[in-house]
C-alpha cells in the first residue's frame, strides 16, 4: 500500500454545488486531504461514501475481518457473495467507483506509528477501547487529527481530537457580504456610513475595503478595526490625511482564525466534554458515555457483547457502570449524578443491533468531522457527542422484543432483527411507499428502503416518482448514479440502483411530476394502495402540492431538506400530529424573493438587483422578443402600430441595426449598440430626468439612500467586463439568428476599434431606454417598421432558454458582465461569476454529509411509522446544522383544532356522503354549515337534483373515470375568513 500525491485541480462542473457550501480554499485542501479509515461495517461504509462523494484527496481502507449476515443491515457496499471476505477487499472497488478523482486504497496489516504518520485524519469505527487509546496516543505524537465513531443498536457515540493547538480557519458556512458606502468622512475617527441601516458589523471587526473611488488609499489597506455608533455608521480609524471620498465602494467584515484545545482520549474519558443543546441533555449524555464504557468492559471481560434483549447480559453491564469512576467537572470536581440504570439496561439490551439509518446520521457527523480536520473549514467538535434514538422503542414494555424473536436467521436483517425482532422485520417487507423526489435525498432515502427492507418484492413495494434526469453535477451528492447514467431519468437509473443493493426489494419507476397534471395516475386507486408517503422534493410548492395529497388519503408524510450544512426531517401522522406547514414559496422561504421594479430598473441598492435586472435582460432580449417575432411574423411592419405594448420587445431585438444581422459583424454591433444603450445613453437620460442636484419638495436630495446617483460608463475594449459584454451578448444575438458566433477575444477587440463612433454620429437607439414615459420618435418608428419588415423574411429565430449550468453556452457569462456593469454605473459591488450563477440560478447550496444524515432521521422515524399506532410523544421532527455543531430533536405539535358551534375538527377531519344523496338530503344534513339564502326558483330547481347533477350544473365539472370521490369545499356566509371548514368527501 502507498498513498500517493492527490494534488490535482479542483472540478467546479461535479462540485458545484458542493463549493458554495465550503467554498474554493477550503474545497482546495480537501482535494489533499489522507484519511484513514478503520472498520468497514455500516458506520464505516457510511463515511467512506461521504468523503469520497465530497471529493477528499485519497481514503485508505483498513478492515481486515470478514463479513458475516448482521454487516449487511447496513453495509451498502456488501453482498450476500462477500460473506466471508475481508471487509476492506471487498468493499473498495464500488467506493472507488463513487468518485474517479479520489485515490481509495487498502491496508492489509495492522495500524502502526509509521503507517499513521502518512495521514492528516484517522477515524476508528467498531473498535475496542485498547486500539482507541493506542492509536490516540500515536496520532497525538505526530499531529494526526483522531476520530472514534461508534453505533449500538440505538445510540451512537463520536470523539474528536484534534489536538492542542488546532487552527480553523474559516469558522462559518457563508461568505461576508460587502456593505455598500454612502460616504466616508475625513477626520480622526473617519465616520463610515452605508447605504443600508441595517448591517452585521460589530465593535472590533475587522473590515476591509474595495472599489472606493477619490479615497483610494483605503482600498489597498491592511483590515482596519471598526466601532459601531449609536445611529449605525462606523468609526475606521485616521482617515485626516486621505483623499476626500467620492463614489462608490463596499466594506468587508474580515473572517478571523481560531484555536481549538482538544484533549486526549485517556482524559476525555474520565472528563467528559459533551456537545449537547442545553443543560437538560448533558446528565442523559453523561449516563450514555458511562453505558459505552460498561459496553466495552463488558466485551473486554466476556469477548462477546450483550445478547440481543438478554435481560442477565443487560444487567452485568448496568453493574459494570455502577462500578466505574464517576465522571469529572470541568475543574476537575466528581460529578455528583446519579447513574439512570435504566437508560444503561435499555442500552444494553438493544445494543447487540446493526441500523442502517444510525449508520447515515453518526456516519454523516463523522464525516463531516474529518472534512473539518482536513479542510480547517468550520469549528469542530468539543469532543464527545452521543445521539440516541431510543424513542424509536415502544413505551410499553410489554411490547419490547422477546429475546427469541431477536436471535439471528442468517439473513441481511440480523442487524435489525436484533434490535426490533422478526415480527417488525415482516411488517416492514409488507410495506407500500411513494417516494417523491429521486435526488440527493430521494439517493440516500432508496438505500435505507434497500437495507431495513421495506416493500420486498411479492410482499410490498416503493413506487419513486421523479421527472428529472441525472446531471454532471447530481454525481457529488446522488450515490446512486454514475457518469455512465447522465442523461437518463432518476427514477429509472435510482430504481436500478436500489435494487442492487437489496435483490429482494420492488422498486417501480415512474417519470411524472407529482401534480395536478398527473392526478389520474396519482388518484385515488394509486392511493388507496399507499402505507406511507416520503418526499424528498426541492420546491416548497411540491411540498405542499405533496402533503395536500397525503391529508387528502390521511397517509402518513415522512419529509426531509437541505440547505449546505443545515437540514431537516419531519414526520406528519394522521390524526396525531399537525400537518405540514412549510413555506408556500422558495420566495417566501428565502432572500431570493422579487424585488420592486422601480428598484431593479432605476435605483438598485445591490448587486441581487443588479442580477435581476440582468437576468431580465437576457429574457427580454433573446428570448421575449424571438418569441414576439416569430408570432407575428406575416405583420410585423405593422405591428408597431398595432400593438404598442409589444414595442419593448421588437426595438431591443432591431437595436442599432437596420436590417436582420447577417453576420458576426452584425451581431457585435448590435451587442456594442446596446451596451451604448444601457450603461451610457440609459444613464444620461435618466440624470436628465433626475439631475445629481436634484432636491425634492421636503428639501432632501433626491439622490439620497439608499439611491446612489449612476454615472454613466465610457465603453472600453481594453476593460475585461466591457469586452465579456459585448461578447457574450453578440454570441447570443447570433445563436438567436442562427448564425454563427465567435470566442476570438483579441480579433473582437480588433473589430471594436473599427466599430466605435463618436457619439454624434451615433445612430439614435431605436427605444431610447426603459423609462416608461419615453416614447420613440416618428423617424425611430419609421427605422423600425423598415427593420421589422425584413425580420419577416428568413427563418424563424431560436428563443434562448436560459441555462445556467452551461459553461459554454454565455448566459452567464452574459448576465455576470450585465450585472456587473449595471453596479458599476451605480457604485455598488459586484457579484462575481461563482456568486451570480448560485443568486440567479437559485442555486441551494449542498452536500453529501446533510444529505445522509437527514435521510437517517426520516428512517428512524420509518421505524414508528411501520411500527403501529404511536402516541404524539413518540415521534421526533428534527433539525441539524453540521457547520455549527447543532443537533435538535423535538416534539411535533398536535393538530390544531377549529371549532364551528357544536363541532370541532382537525386538518385531517372529513364529512363523509355516500353516493347518490339529493342536494336537499345533503343540505338538510350539513344545517349547521349552510344558511339558506337561495331563492325560491333556485330551491325548486337544485334541491331535487343529486349532488353529481347539481356540481355539474353549476360548474361544468363531470367526473373522470378514475376519480372515487368528489371533495366539495365548504363555507359559511358571515364567518371569519380564517375558518377552514373539513372538506365533505362525497363519494362517487
């Protein structure tokens, strides 16, 4: 075995998504980074999944012990073929296979002093306390970060340590975001004002600035410390002898460093310091700490663990952690806590067991932990943290397993069996699932389905719906697929996948969204055939979309999502707990949401409307008005006068040009033309319409904050944003024509210099600006019918779709230089290319790690599901955020109750009819939801009818040969419009 050298660079297209979470330094030394890992049983295949999804520089394998049946309640990577096999051989061709970059490997000896001194990381997985504290002492001594992961049955266990003096360098997920400046004073203190009042900086940050034009000196400065004042500006140090500001800039909080004191395993054990969310979990950590170290006296002293629910077996090990040295404060005081035995006896009894979504959420965390020893990015643990998921159990103990039904059966479920016994084993076969979503989520959720077995073939079934197809960059996150199936749908890839990993599952793809569209595929046969439903969706539309039909059916909802390094994971029951209640947009949900127009298009703030506007530039410009074209192309030298509403659109399609552009010199013109446009002419109209002198009625200047006056741009060759302009606009004036484009940069700038004209020959813009009041002139109209004639010639043009993840296509290209210019003109700081593409294109940011571990909190909570009717107290939503050590397990809340009169009901409630009821029947029955106010005449023509006859009469609505019920919405003349009544069920 040799680790050889991983420097390599670094593919923005597969991590994408992945580096808007760590960011390039930190993704850079990941690319470095050498791992050990030691043990490859579920945990262990679990964080070798995650490091080489995310790209670490190489992972080394060591597990010289063969696999045997409990192994595959969790090992992914093994098969009924690699019983007996060294775990290590047979595990490392498929997690070679997840990612070609990293280097996987196989150590066949035993770990020694030299071995480790090859690795930045080492983590030890279902390991004995002996081998933890050797290898401990050993990484110590050489600098080497150390992990130990643990899983038994329901609880899991990790440790870090990573050393003395531990320099993180970049504590947080997200990137500072520049303040834009109003105005800089000169004095001693210089007095920073922003455009903004509200800002993140606090006293002693340290800032730096950039962009600032007249006070220059500032931009190349060393980071300056700042005080924040009573009305929100900022005190930056001596600024007497600088020049006198006067435009633009932004200021930057700088990141900061720090040091990390770890201690080492031998004193952690006796001293331990928890991460728990308040003062509440820390007693219930400190019992499960001493449950781990009874566990391993227990294996030491007997050379087996506990027996599966062997209630002799479980009470030596109590007795083994009523025997150990109580546990140290912080100072060093004994702790004086009682020892909750029975905790340690639940502990003991199920830890026998082998789950693989505990495996997903401690195999997530360790993950994780190595990427933050290897990539110095986020602070890591401060050491221990135990996760436990003993709710998972019934209350009452009489429905706990009996030592018999857990013995093994020589299957992939012993793991499991262990813990929940055969008859759980068999209701889980049993089971139907939708699972909406074959994403990263949707990936990670299909495995669990795999190893817990549900929906065996013949017995049960999974039904995964998604209408995606596998992207270049799904390939860091979504383990199921590989380059080879880029192209092809999720669904059917995913469902090929999954059952690879689990022979006996049923898995069925469909390739339909989950809509209203497709309600005759998903209606009332599909449902009435459904056990449960988990959604894995990336919209919140869907979301609810989703939840809607599961309150509909009242089938349980298992739900989880992403954002970078935060996730989370819901259950909704019904009847039992509330239902789902996320936000009903991604506008909502986000900063991303639509801006004021007035804003976007004259007196934009910020570089996110700067990206607005040049995004909707690049609608209204290759795809509105091709589109407009093209619909009107037999009368489009009348249009103009037709249809004055279109004239945006046409005019910027015939810009400068007075003919349909007929080769690359064209389209550059065009391109140069409505540069002129926006960043030149656009800006001097519209000073004239608001000079920089101007004052409003109420004395204040017009262009007060947060309008910053613009100032108009000199078009430059020479400039690397002009040229990218020009260019990229040009390309895609000429795919819009079909015609050919060109990425010839120096022979563009030596075009430019023939095409530039002094502005007095110039030819006038054919629509001046975007100023609603400004109207073309009569000879811009004459040009314009002339050019718009000979657009109804030729071939029809080609509506550009934007596409952003497309490095050669300019979309972004032109909306980064679009954006960038617009900020210019403004003095705002621009986005760069990276920070445009995730803010136009939605981007969520993600990786592996939360991705895994929200999909173990939706299987943990499966158990329940599955498992029969469970009180409110039993279930769990959860949240985590990776970056900042946070892990939170809580309550739902009960469903709500609405009451009207005498009735009360929840969001799960229907009125139920059956079919052919008379209108005068039904409304006769439903007295208390109806006041009567139909005339006579209405009375005597609708009362007879039957419910069908009547909804048809009045809405047109005939129903569809699928459909099983009709839902009629209810409501109540004079009530409160917050009143949701329960839709009546009539059925068909």
């Amino acid at each position: 075995m040799g680790v050889q050298d991983t420097s390599k660079s670094l593919d923005e297209e597969l991590y994408s998504r992945q580096l808007y979470v760590l960011g390039l330094p930190a993704m850079q030394r990941l690319q470095e980074g050498k791992v050990l890992l030691s043990g490859l049983q579920g945990l262990g295949a679990e964080v070798a999944k995650n490091l080489v999804l995310m790209g670490v520089g190489s992972l080394t394998l060591h597990d010289p012990h063969p696999a045997c049946w409990s192994d595959l309640a969790a090992q992914f990577f093994l098969s009924e073929q690699d019983l007996g096999r060294s775990r290590a051989e047979a595990t490392r061709e498929l997690v070679a296979k997840l990612n070609g970059a990293v280097q996987v490997c196989v150590c066949a000896g035993d770990i020694t002093e030299e071995l480790l001194q090859d690795f930045q990381a080492v983590v030890l997985t279902a390991s004995s306390l002996e081998e933890q504290l050797k290898v401990n002492t050993l990484c110590r001594k050489h600098g080497v970060c150390f992990l130990v992961a643990d899983t038994r049955g329901l609880v899991g266990q990790l440790f870090c340590d990573f050393g003395e003096d531990f320099t993180v360098q970049d504590l947080t997920e997200e990137e500072p975001q520049a303040a834009t400046i109003q105005h800089i004073s000169q004095g001693s203190p210089g007095i920073l004002t922003l455009r903004e009042d509200a800002h993140d900086f606090h006293d002693g940050d340290l800032v730096t600035f950039s962009g600032i034009e007249g006070m220059v000196e500032l931009n190349s400065c060393a980071p300056r410390p700042v005080r924040v004042q009573e009305d929100g500006t900022l005190e930056i140090g001596d600024t007497t002898t600088f020049s006198s500001y006067s435009r633009g800039g932004a200021v930057t909080k700088v990141k900061r460093p720090k040091t990390v004191r770890h201690e080492p395993l031998y004193a952690a054990l006796l001293q331990p310091r928890v991460v728990t969310q308040n003062l509440q979990e820390v007693h219930r950590a400190h019992c499960l700490h001493q449950a781990f170290r009874a566990l391993h006296e227990f294996q030491r002293l007997s050379g087996r663990p506990p027996q599966p629910w062997d209630p002799a077996d479980a009470e030596r090990v109590v007795g083994l952690a009523r025997g150990l040295k109580p546990l140290r404060g912080t100072k060093g005081e004994p702790l004086e806590e009682p020892l909750d035995e029975a905790l340690v006896r639940t502990v003991a009894l199920s830890s026998a067991g082998v789950l693989s979504p505990m495996a997903a959420v401690v195999g997530a965390v360790a993950a994780q932990e190595v990427l933050k020893a290897v990539s110095r990015k986020f602070l890591p643990l401060d050491q221990w943290l135990y996760f436990d998921a003993l709710d998972c159990l019934p209350d009452d103990e009489q429905l706990l397993p009996k030592p018999e039904d857990c013995k093994p059966r020589h299957c992939r479920y012993d793991g499991q069996i262990a813990v929940f016994g055969a008859g759980f084993q068999e209701k889980l076969s049993r089971q139907h699932y939708l699972l909406v979503g074959a994403g990263a989520i949707g990936c990670e959720l299909l495995k669990g389905f795999a190893l817990v077995g549900l929906g065996l073939r013949g017995r049960g079934g999974v039904t995964v719906a998604d209408m995606d197809h596998v992207e270049r960059s799904n390939l860091s996150r979504q383990f199921l697929f590989r380059p080879e199936d880029i192209g092809r749908p999720k669904a059917e890839v995913a469902a090929e996948a999954t059952c690879h990993l689990n022979s006996d599952l049923q898995v069925n793809p469909l390739t339909h969204p989950l809509d209203p569209s497709t309600e005759h595929i998903f209606g009332d046969n599909f449902f009435s055939h459904v056990d449960g439903v988990a959604a894995a969706l990336d919209s919140f539309q869907a979301r609810h979309y989703v939840a809607a039909r599961c309150t509909h059916y009242l089938k349980p909802l298992l739900e989880a999502g992403t954002q970078g390094t935060q996730g989370s994971a819901s259950v909704f029951m019904p009847l039992v707990t509330e239902g789902y209640r996320g936000p009903a947009s991604e506008a909502e949900a986000s900063e991303d949401a639509p801006y004021p127009v007035c804003s976007v298009r004259h007196f934009p703030s910020t570089a996110r409307h700067t990206l607005q506007w040049a995004r909707d530039e690049f609608e209204g410009l290759f795809r509105r008005s091709a589109e407009t074209i093209n619909c009107h192309r037999q009368a489009l030298a009348s249009l103009a006068d037709g249809k004055p509403e279109l004239l945006p659109l046409l005019q910027v399609a015939v810009g400068v040009l007075r003919q349909r552009p007929r080769n690359w010199r064209d389209c550059v013109l065009w391109a140069l033309g409505h540069w002129q446009l926006c960043f030149h002419q656009g800006v001097k109209r519209l000073l004239r319409h608001h000079p920089p002198d101007e004052v409003l009625e109420d004395g204040t200047r017009f262009w007060s904050r947060p309008r910053q006056c613009p100032q108009p741009l000199e078009f430059d060759a020479s400039q690397d944003t002009h040229l990218l302009y020009v260019l990229a606009a040009a390309n895609l004036y000429a795919q819009m024509h079909g015609l050919l484009g060109s990425q010839d940069q120096p022979a563009l700038r030596e075009m430019l210099q023939s095409l530039l004209l002094p502005d007095p020959q110039y030819p006038d813009p054919i629509f001046p600006n975007d100023l609603a009041s400004t109207e073309p002139g009569p000879g811009q109209m004459e040009r314009l019918r002339e050019a718009l004639g000979d657009w109804s010639t030729g071939s029809p043009l080609e509506p550009l779709r934007f596409e952003k993840d497309d490095d050669s296509n300019f979309h972004m290209d032109f909306v980064t230089a679009a954006a960038s210019l617009r900020a210019q003109n403004y003095g705002i700081p621009p986005a760069n290319r990276t920070q445009s593409k995730r803010i136009v294109g939605q981007i969520i940011p993600a990786i592996a790690t939360t991705t895994a571990a929200v999909a173990g909190l939706v299987g943990l909570e499966l158990f329940k599901v599955v498992g029969g009717p469970r009180p409110l107290s039993a279930f769990r939503h959860s949240y985590l955020h990776l970056a900042e050590n946070h892990f939170s397990r809580y309550l739902p809340w009960a469903p709500a109750t609405q009451k009207f009169h005498h009735l009360s009901w929840t969001c799960w409630e229907r009125l139920k009819e059956q079919h052919g009821l008379r209108v005068k029947m039904l409304l006769q029955d439903k007295a208390v939801l109806y006041s009567a106010g139909w005339a006579p005449g209405q009375q005597a023509r609708c009362l007879p009818l039957r419910v069908t006859e009547w909804v048809e009469q009045k809405t047109g609505w005939v129903p569809r040969p699928w459909q099983r019920v009709l839902v009629l919405t209810l409501s109540c003349e004079g009530e409160e419009d917050d009143t949701t009544f329960p839709p009546l069920h009539y059925e068909l």
